[in-house]
C-alpha cells in the first residue's frame, strides 16, 4: 500500500476526546496490550498527530503518529500498528517467518506467497483468513511487514504452502516507513533458538561450503567446528575455549564470519550508501550460524565501528559518516581476494553428500532428490529461481556447484613445490604420424601455459 508515494491532505494535533475515543479502539483492536501499555503507544499529554493522506492507488488512509514516527494506521474503520510499533511489541500479532532475500520483494510491493514461508519446529500460527498478521525474517522477532492472511492456517497447510499467504498492507522501507525517523528494526532474538531456521547448516558444514569460492570469489569465515556432542553447551560460544581457542578469538572470527557472509549473499550494491547499524541488525545477525550468538563486546573490537575501520584498512568496504554521528557503508570491493584452498571435484562432491545427509535434506519420498535449504539455495541458484526451486536431482545439484566453483589447475615439477593457477587448463594436442621404416612416432605439442609461472 505505501510502496510508492502518498499525498497528505492534512496533519493536525489530535483532540482530547479523540486521544481517548483512539485508546479505547486500540484496546479493542489488540486486547493482549495492557492499559499500561496502551497508555505508553497512546500518551496522554505528548503530541499526537493525525495525518490524512491518500496512498499512490487512492486508497483513504488515516495515519496517527507520535514522537515523529508513525504508529497506527487506519484503513476502512480497521486499525493496524506500523513496524515502529511492532518492534517495542514484537508479539502483538501472530508472525510468519520468511527469508531476508524475500524483504525486497515485499519492499516493492509483492504480497508473501506461501513457497517463500519458512516452517519453524512450532508449526505456523494458528489464524483466519482476514486476520492481522506480521511477517519477520528468519533468526530476528522484530516483524518487518504487516498485513492480513490470505487464507486460513488450515487452508495453506492444505495447499501445500502453495500461492498467496499474506496480503501486505505495510513494509520496512516503504513510504510510510520512511516518513518517520528510518530506524532499523532492533536485533530481537527467537522466543525458541530453533526458530532462526532449524534448516542451518551445522556450523562445520557450512564453513566447508563457504569456502568452495562460488562465483570466483572466496570467503574467509574460519570458524572453530567442534565436535559432535551431546551436551548443547558444547556447540556454544558461551566457552571460554573452543579448540583451544579463547573467547575472544572465536567472536573474532565469527563477526568476520558473519560479516563476509552478510555482504556476499544479503547486501546489494543498489543498497549502498548502507546504515552500519541496518548492515548489523538486518544482516550479519541472520547470518550467524545456529547455536552461536554474535557479541561484538565479546571480540576485541569491542565495537562495530572499530571492526568496520580494520575491515577499511583491508580495502573490502569503505565507510563515510554521512551525517553527524551516523556512519554508512558507500562502497564495497565485491572482487577482494579472499583467503581458501583448492578443492578436487571428488572433494565437493564429498562434502555436499555429507552435508545434504547430516542436515536431513534428502527427500523422503524420492531418495534421488534433495531438498534446498538456505545455504545451497545462496551457492547454486540464481535469483529469479530463488522461491520456485525447492528440490533438485543429485545430478544436478553436484552439476550446478561444480559449475559455480572457480577453475584451477596443478602444475608439478620434480624437486619443487606444486603451482596452483587459476583458470582453465590449456589444451594438449597429440598428433600420431607415419615416419621412414614404417615407425609410428608421436609428435607431442605442448602449449607451454606455464612458461608465465
């Protein structure tokens, strides 16, 4: 509704009589809110506008604001919270999870169909068609979308999470959005850990796949992999070691994790200039594997500013305060080399076996199919298949990553270190011709493709 601009048609300070007749809507509304809290949403004596406006498809819509941000709008005598409001009352109303990739889609204006719904251990929340709903990202509470379901839970569990869940009436981003401070939603951690996404890699299977350098490029997100255990406490970073490792070390290596990771498969250059703290809220914690919590206090940064600076010095981003006291990320080196090693094609096929296997991706029903969860679907699909492609043939799956990993080659010589370059091997070509006396001698021709190393 507000993913294009609206018109105001007035703006005025709303009456006495009005600010009660609104408080006893909204507990009409939203009767899990307390008076408490309706009178904290509701003030008595600060400033409370109401802004007449029509949206960009001449929709009449009543907006009520307070401190500057909008809080409440009204469409035909229905009241609904905006996300500034959602994320000092994350539980207002029943929230479907979805990917982050699919916000900017929701940005511009396209509703949450039921493919792109993320299924947490819990089930979906239980609603009716009609009904108020939030939508959140995988791994933050903080809603980042409201609108009214499209159909009932029981009538989308029967389609098989098929066609349109939520009708979307407002967005993170959008005009409406914007008209207030542009706050980022805050960092609200899952009521249930397993509900960031119980489909996240184990936490040493995805370092293995993140340094398969898709697309030419490498990650660098060495992180330690502990063993299996029993005891959850074990897959933590609330150790004082892990491998030896000190605290420290660990959180070091997991903001830079998260960072890279954040930056290779969730930041677009059309992004850019990008709020350091949207950069961290809205990224890099929906990066974190599962079972680990990011502390920047915890690192020796000690501050997401310092991380930022040393990650400037290492020429991958370069951050400008835009305004005063607000930093932004403007640019970023896509192509900056990152630290890995090489790979054969046995070794790759090896570890997305294991992966697939240890992370119950192989479907039930047809043991030649794996079902995508959000690691391989960032590795091995393209964008327009991001929310169509839910399962692939083995086949193609080990195809389509191969294809994606950058070439290199092996050239060995006696007595010296093996040279690794990058590229595809140069051809050979053999020729076999009849010589005198009825010999055959194989004339060999070398391209010599390394007389450059």
């Amino acid at each position: 509704m507000f993913a294009k601009a609206f018109r105001v048609k007035s703006n005025t300070a709303i009456k006495g009589s009005d600010r009660r007749k609104l408080r006893a809507d909204v507990t009409v509304a939203f009767p899990t809110l307390g008076t408490d809290q309706v009178s904290e949403l509701i003030p008595g004596k600060e400033e409370l506008n109401v802004v007449k406006l029509y949206a960009h498809k001449g929709d009449a819509v009543t907006v009520y604001t307070s401190g500057g941000n909008p809080i409440l709008f009204e469409l035909e005598k229905n009241l609904y919270p905006t996300v500034y409001t959602l994320w000092s009352h994350p539980d207002l109303l029943p929230a479907f999870i979805t990917w982050p990739l699919v916000l900017e889609k929701l940005v511009g204006g396209a509703d949450l169909m039921l493919p792109g719904v993320v299924v947490p251990p819990t089930g979906l929340p239980q609603v009716q068609q009609g009904d108020l709903c939030a939508i959140a990202l995988v791994g933050n509470r903080a809603p980042v979308a409201v609108g009214v379901a499209a159909m009932s839970t029981a009538q989308m569990l029967a389609s098989g999470l098929k066609g349109k869940g939520i009708s979307v009436l407002h967005t993170y981003q959008d005009h409406l959005w914007r008209s207030g401070d542009k706050s980022s939603p805050p960092a609200i951690a899952p009521l249930d850990p397993t509900d960031s996404c119980e489909e996240k890699a184990d936490l040493g299977l995805h370092g293995n796949l993140r340094s398969l350098s898709l697309e030419g490029e490498e990650e660098n997100g060495q992180v330690p992999n502990p063993e299996a255990s029993d005891d959850p406490n074990s897959r933590a970073l609330s150790q004082d070691s892990v491998d030896g490792k000190p605290l420290q070390e660990q959180m070091d290596e997991l903001l830079e994790q998260c960072f890279l990771h954040a930056l290779k498969s969730r930041v677009k250059k059309a992004d850019l200039p990008l709020l350091t703290s949207t950069l961290l809220g809205s990224h890099m914690f929906s990066c974190c594997p599962e079972g680990q919590q990011l502390d920047i206090k915890k690192s020796s940064y000690k501050k997401l500013s310092k991380f930022l600076q040393h990650m400037q010095q290492e020429q991958i981003v370069q951050v400008k305060e835009l305004s005063k006291g607000v930093e932004s990320i403007v640019a970023v080196d896509w192509r900056h080399p990152r630290k890995g090693s090489t790979l054969e094609g046995s070794e790759v096929r090896r570890i997305i076996t294991d992966y697939a296997k240890r992370n119950n991706l192989v479907d039930a029903d047809n043991r030649n199919l794996v079902k995508l969860d959000p690691i391989l679907c960032d590795c091995i699909l393209e964008k327009n298949e991001q929310h169509l492609v839910m399962k692939l043939p083995w086949d193609s799956l080990l195809t389509r990553c191969l294809k994606n990993l950058q070439p290199a080659y092996q050239v060995t010589f006696p007595g010296q270190e093996p040279i690794i370059k990058k590229g595809k091997l140069c051809p050979i070509d053999i020729t076999l011709v009849l010589k005198t006396y009825n010999k055959k001698l194989m004339d060999l021709v070398l391209l010599l493709f390394f007389q450059d190393s």
